[in-house]
C-alpha cells in the first residue's frame, strides 16, 4: 500500500468480456478516476479492452498492454491500475515485462480507506479489511521463490520449499493479527450496543446511499453537526450519530454512515459490520441519491445490494432526491412519478427540508384522530396530551375534559382507556 503514495501518474485498464457491457465498463472507468483522484493519483488515461476471457499471464492482452503503454509514453506513468481484481502473479508479471507497478481497484479503495479511518473503530476496521485481503494472495506472492530453486537445482522433487514455509509462516502471523482486531473489533461492538440499548426508545434513522450522493450535506442541514463534506469519494468513513427532535417533543436519532459503491469489496462489507450495524437497527433509512447523477438508477441497485448483503433491505424507505438544483425538471417529475415513497430537496440549498422532515415524522410517527373523555382526576393525562398530540379541539366540561386529538401510534396506549 505505501508505494501508491510515492506515485503521481497512473492510467486505469478495463476489460470487457461482452460488448453489451462495454458501456457499464466505460461508467465504472470513469468511477474508478474519482477513486484515483481521492487516492491522491493523477490519471493520464483510460483504456479498454473488448476480449472472450482473461489473460492468465496478465490479466489483459500483452499487446493490448504494450500498446496502451506507447500511446501515454510522454506521461511518465508509473502505476497501472485494473478495474478488474487482479492476482499476485499478474501484477508480478506486468510489473516484471513493463517495470511498472500494477493494482487492482480494491487496493484503491483500502488505500482511500486507510487515509480516510479516523477513529479507532475506523481504523480496526480497515486493518482487518487489510489483513483479509492479503491472506489469499500469500500462495502466489511466495510461490516464485520454490519456482526459482526448482529451476537452479534441475530437480522434480517434492521437497518442501522456501516459498512453502514462508507462507505458513506469513499465514499464522495474519491469522494471528486477524483474530487480534477481531477481539478488539468485539469490545467496540459491545460499547456500542450498551449505547444503543440506552435509547431503545427512541426511533432512529439511518442516512444511507451510494457514496458522494450528499448524505453528509444532508446531515450537517438537519443537525448542525458540521461533518465534514468533501466532493471526494468516501468522506465519510465513521457513523456519526446526533439527536434530531420533530414536532410535539418527539426526537429521533439520526446516522450518517460510510457510501456505497460498486464492486466493494465483500471483506469490506465485513470489516465494516461494527459500523453497518447502525443502518441494520434502524427504524426507517433515508436513501439519498444524486438526482442529477446519470448513473442514478445502476446506483440506486447498487445500494439495494449491499442493503441485502447486511440484511437490511426490509425496513422502510424514503428515496431523497438531492441536488435538484442541477437537474431538469421534466426528469426528475417523471422520476418521483415512477418511485414511491419519494421526495426531491436540495441539501445544499436547503430546498424542501420541511417537507422532506414531515414526511419522516408521518412514516415513523402513524397517527390517527380520537375523540377523548378524560376525569378531571387525571390532570397528568391531559398534560401529556397535550405534549404528545396535536389537538383540535378541547373542552372542560362537567363529566370531565373532552378533546378530540390526532395521536400517534406509539403514544395511544397512555390514552386508550379514554376513547369514546
């Protein structure tokens, strides 16, 4: 991981297997710059590759390669990164034929990850994530030195080689570190429960979406929390969590958490679990997207896909349309047409807040009109009505105190006994 930073120029390779997908190819290319670029990375270009399989020397074509490397030879590239997983013994192979370093786009995304993780949690998070990905990839990153011995000593014994050893070696001391962050991964896991289960009471929304659709904009608007917003892909990395309070004294509390994105890794997910957790305990998720974003509808599938991966793609949802300051009329109309349960704002703006906050108090708080009788005994009831409803109407008469009152669903047990 530290080589990437000592680089500067990098091009980027796809390769596509069939042409209906070329498309998907070039989007997830031109994702792939952002990564580059928040990984501090200048791109000097992007190619693609239409061919029936991969290259098991090089993952893409060698020609293709040499080609590629021609076209950008007055940039000074020094790292070659695939948008494809590339193996242990392809980067070997690239960086053994055209002496330059070659990645894959996970390593991308750990790197941004590593530079992003703050806290403790965040950054156990990522060690792990490490860790996983290294363990697989001993095999071939060991295996060239029993290659070489076999080739000095002409023999086709099946002694036990260098490479052999030190892989068990190198595979006890990951496990062992492995299993180290898991424990501490644990604790942070426990302290947050306890945390949770001290507002158990209370509802809690999640703000979730592919990453740099505007979640951490959103949150700052409604909070005033001040996270950190950045045109960057993975800002935000830690779940940063305030109270928010709607009308009548009902609060909430309110998530931002770490952005989706295509292809992220499934140890990444894992490692994150502690974090996800949040999204999982929610009672209702806000999926932000980018409105204005061309890509939207691949990304909005996207998200619905890590949601299943972490089990949480059964809680109700509000699809929040941001950023309609940059898109046109006409499509985002046909878009809230097609989508329900949908709202369109301007985080950045502060376009259509209100509206977008009674939708969240009516999803959470289901609420119906009673008519009441309350004694006059009862003077605790109706101060608590009036805390708790919105009332129309109310009246002091003789046989006690009348009030017709709209009360939400989790509040009518305090009053049942006093409907008529």
């Amino acid at each position: 991981m530290e080589n990437i930073m000592k680089t500067e120029k990098a091009i980027l390779i796809g390769v596509c297997f069939k042409s209906e997908e070329y498309e998907a190819k070039r989007i997830s290319l031109d994702e792939l710059a952002r990564l580059a670029d928040t990984a501090g990375l200048q791109v000097a270009g992007k190619f693609i590759q239409k061919r029936q399989s991969p290259d098991n020397a090089f993952y893409a074509g060698k020609g293709f390669l040499a080609n590629t490397l021609a076209e950008v030879e007055d940039e000074n590239v020094d790292l070659i990164i695939f948008d494809n997983e590339l193996s242990p013994s392809q980067a070997r192979n690239i960086d053994l034929e055209f002496e330059l370093e070659a990645i894959d786009r996970t390593e991308v995304i750990l790197k941004i990850f590593h530079d992003h993780a703050h806290t403790r949690e965040a950054k156990l998070q990522v060690k792990l994530a490490e860790l996983q990905y290294q363990l697989p990839r001993l095999k071939k990153l060991w295996g060239h030195l029993d290659q070489q011995k076999g080739q000095a000593a002409g023999s086709g014994g099946t002694a036990r080689g260098m490479g052999e050893k030190q892989i068990e070696v190198d595979k006890r001391i990951i496990r062992l570190e492995i299993n180290k962050v898991k424990e501490e991964l644990q604790k942070v896991d426990k302290q947050k429960d306890t945390q949770r289960k001290q507002r158990e009471n209370i509802r809690k929304v999640c703000l979730v979406g592919y990453t740099n659709a505007g979640k951490s904009t959103l949150f700052n608007r409604l909070t005033d929390a001040g996270v950190l917003v950045e045109d960057k892909l993975f800002a935000t990395l830690e779940t940063t969590t305030r109270k928010l309070s709607l009308a009548k004294g009902r609060d909430l509390i309110l998530s931002d958490t770490v952005g989706f994105i295509s292809d992220l890794p499934h140890h990444l997910v894992a490692s994150f679990k502690a974090t996800l957790k949040d999204v999982e305990d929610a009672d209702l998720l806000l999926h932000v997207v980018d409105a204005a974003d061309p890509n939207l509808s691949k990304y909005m599938d996207e998200v619905h896909k890590v949601l299943q991966q972490i089990g949480a793609n059964d809680i109700p949802q509000i699809l929040v349309m941001n950023k309609i300051d940059k898109v046109a009329g006409d499509n985002l109309k046909f878009f809230l047409q097609t989508h329900q349960n949908a709202i369109a704002i301007s985080a950045g703006k502060g376009e259509n807040i209100e509206a977008l906050l009674q939708m969240v108090d009516e999803q959470l708080h289901q609420a119906k009109k009673y008519y009441l009788l309350i004694p006059h005994s009862e003077q605790k009831t109706v101060n608590l009505l009036h805390k708790l409803a919105e009332i129309e109407n109310i009246e002091y008469a003789e046989e006690g105190v009348k009030a017709v009152a709209i009360i939400n669903r989790e509040d009518l047990p305090e009053f049942e006994k006093y409907i008529v």
